[in-house]
C-alpha cells in the first residue's frame, strides 16, 4: 500500500488511518483500555472468571498492551525527531502495529477461554515490542543528534521493559501450568517502575519544559539518579524489604519536588492543555511521597492498602500525562492549534476524580470500611474517561483534520 503518492488522489480511510503513528496505536489504546478495565472489573466481582491470574492479568493489560499503545504511538512519531532523523517509514509502524493488534487479541481471547493461548499471545506482543526497540536502536545509532541523554534513556526503560516483559510471561505460563514464578514480583515491579513509568518520565521531563517555553538546567545527572533510585525501589519490592522501599521511595520523591519545583514551571498561569502536564508532573513525587507512608501505615496497622501508591503514580501520573500528551497529539498532528476546550478540559479534570477515587477504595478497604462501590465507581470512571476521550479524538485519528 502506497501511503506517499505523487499524484493527488483522495486517501481512503484506511490510507488516512495509518497514515501517522499516532493514529492507529492511540485509537487501539483506546480500545483495549476499556476491554481491559472491563473484563478486569468483571472478573474482580466474579462475574466472568479468567483462566489466568487476575493480578497477572490487570497488571500486563494495563503496562504492556493498554499504556504500551499510547508510548508506542507517541514515540514513533517523536523518537525520530528527538534524535534528528527521518521518520518511521509506513511499512514499519504498520507491521508493529498488525503484530500487536494480533498478539492483544489472541491475548484477550486466551484469558477468558484457554491460558496457553493469552500466552502465545503475550509471546507475539513481546515480539512487536522487540521489533519496536530494535527500530528505535536503529534510529538512534544513525543519529545526528550532538544532544542523545534522552534517547539513551528512552532505550534504556525499553531494553528493561523487554527483560520485564518476558519475566511477565514466563509468570503467566507457570502459573497457568499450576507452578509460581519466584520472580514473578521482580517482573511486576520492573515492568510498572523501571518501564513504564521511567518511560513516562523521560518523555515528560523533556516536552513539558519545552511545550512550557521554559529553559531549564537540569544536573548532570538527574535521570541517572531517578533510574538509580527506581532500580533500588524496585529490588526492595523484588526481595520483599518494606523499609528499604519505603526509605528510597521517601528519598525520591524529596528528591524530584526539590527538582522539579526548580524549574518554575507556569503551573497556575497556563492553558488547560500545559497545567494538565503541570499537574501530571506533579502527581510523580506526591504519589511516591504517599506510597511511602501507606507502606509505613500497613506496617504500623497490620492492614493492606489495596497498592494505593502504585494507583495513585499509574492513575494520577500515568494517566494523567497520557491523556494530555494524547489530546494534544491528536490534535497537533491533524493540523489543528493544541489546544483544551470545555469537553477537553472536563476529561482533565474526570482523571483526577479517578485518581481520588480509586485511591479512596484503597483507603476505605485498608482501615476496615467496606466501601466495595468505589472500586466499581472507580473502574466505571475510567471506563467513561476512556469512552469519552475516544467519542472526542476518535473522529481526528481515523480521518484526520478531513472529518475529525
């Protein structure tokens, strides 16, 4: 299929569709964000038994499928442009993206009727994300860029990402085939801490600074640190030392306020399309600094906070850079002024009530109070944030500026 043509003849759908990077991985990420919040939600209450762990399940949908699509997306249209060189070919991102396509579905498939199929599919996703890193090691090897931290870095979460992802499945086969993985936990934590939301970092300390016209002078070495310290939160939550994880949580989360209060960001004088970035940024040291003490709480209480940290940095940092970074994607690259109208904004604000939300379940459930509607509050909020986001820039992704 020829996406570049001299000659001016309409572009069908399809061509439109897949025309840019973004397109085809937000509007699946989309997708599969409500079909695994769905299916998550349903089989948490019982409703729709799963052939895998459920936890498993939650935990891969969510870092290597639903979060994976939206970074893949963005990153194949901006990796390029970090490190100066053309863009991704068509025939590349369209390969990726058929691959993940298939491995998801097969995945999905094979945790509501036969294990070992979500397993050939989690092994056929892992191999999109192999291909996906070796495309980008591609890129950045050609570069001609004098300035590569950034990139090195992006590899970096990806090439940990690769040796999570496959810790992830070797978990889900084992545990299929009624055996557990001893580091099944050291998979889960690598692939949230290390991949995702290192991944997420990198790319947020970058473009907000720049979408902020702020000039900033960061340490030399300011992402060493934080990926230093990520791999130290990573192995005490691996090896199970509670006060070791909560002290290096405690020290990281100081550690970036002090940063990022330095770069004096226009947090309370932006447009909602920059103070949502803002707020997601900030969303990283107060979710680590309350990780911390809800860590020390279930200690002192003997009590169980349902992973309200990992919720509060997956939801309120996580989530809430996607869907900023999402909106202004979509609209930036189909020609459109990034901006935030009422509706945008509304979803701006809908991710932080998902945030308290869930958080709220977790707090309730760990101090004895049976608050179990929160947690279907908090998974029908994320349905709705989802489903919404799509009815808004579902229109732009498939056709562009022509109809969208």
């Amino acid at each position: 299929m020829n996406f570049h043509t001299s000659e001016h003849k309409p572009e069908s759908t399809l061509e439109t569709f897949l025309s840019q990077p973004h397109q085809p991985f937000f509007f699946m990420g989309i997708a599969w964000s409500a079909i695994a919040m769905l299916l998550f939600m349903l089989a948490y209450k019982g409703v729709l038994p799963l052939q895998i762990d459920i936890t498993a399940f939650h935990a891969y949908t969510m870092i290597f499928i639903v979060f994976s699509h939206f970074f893949h997306g963005f990153l194949l249209t901006t990796f390029p442009r970090f490190c100066m060189t053309q863009p991704v070919p068509p025939f590349i991102y369209i390969r990726l993206f058929i691959l993940y396509s298939i491995g998801s579905l097969l995945f999905f498939a094979g945790a509501l009727f036969f294990a070992p199929l979500a397993v050939a599919g989690a092994i056929v996703v892992l191999v999109a994300h192999l291909f996906s890193v070796k495309n980008f090691k591609t890129i950045y090897d050609v570069s001609g860029s004098p300035e590569k931290k950034d990139p090195f870095w992006l590899l970096t979460a990806h090439a940990v990402g690769l040796v999570a992802h496959t810790l992830f499945i070797a978990g889900i086969a084992l545990d299929a085939s009624g055996h557990y993985f001893t580091w099944q936990p050291l998979g889960m934590a690598a692939g949230f801490y290390l991949y995702l939301l290192f991944l997420t970092f990198v790319v947020a300390q970058r473009m907000i600074p720049f979408f902020s016209h702020v000039s900033i002078d960061k340490p030399i070495r300011f992402i060493p640190t934080i990926f230093t310290l990520l791999l130290l939160k990573t192995v005490m939550l691996a090896i199970g030392f509670a006060w070791g994880d909560i002290a290096i949580t405690a020290i990281l989360s100081i550690y970036l306020f002090k940063e990022i209060l330095s770069w004096k960001l226009p947090m309370f004088d932006s447009p909602a399309i920059l103070w949502v970035l803002h707020l997601g940024l900030l969303w990283l040291p107060a979710g680590l600094m309350i990780d911390a003490i809800m860590r020390a709480g279930e200690i002192w209480l003997q009590t169980d906070f349902l992973f309200a940290g990992l919720h509060l940095l997956g939801i309120g940092f996580v989530t809430t850079i996607l869907i900023g970074f999402g909106t202004r994607v979509a609209l930036g690259h189909s020609g459109q002024v990034p901006h935030a109208d009422r509706y945008s904004a509304t979803l701006f604000w809908l991710t932080q009530v998902v945030v308290l939300v869930r958080f709220s379940y977790s707090m309730a459930m760990g101090l004895g109070i049976d608050l179990r509607w929160l947690f279907d509050a908090a998974a029908g909020l994320w349905l709705v944030l989802f489903i919404a986001w799509g009815i808004k820039f579902g229109p732009t992704l498939i056709w562009g500026n022509e109809k969208g």
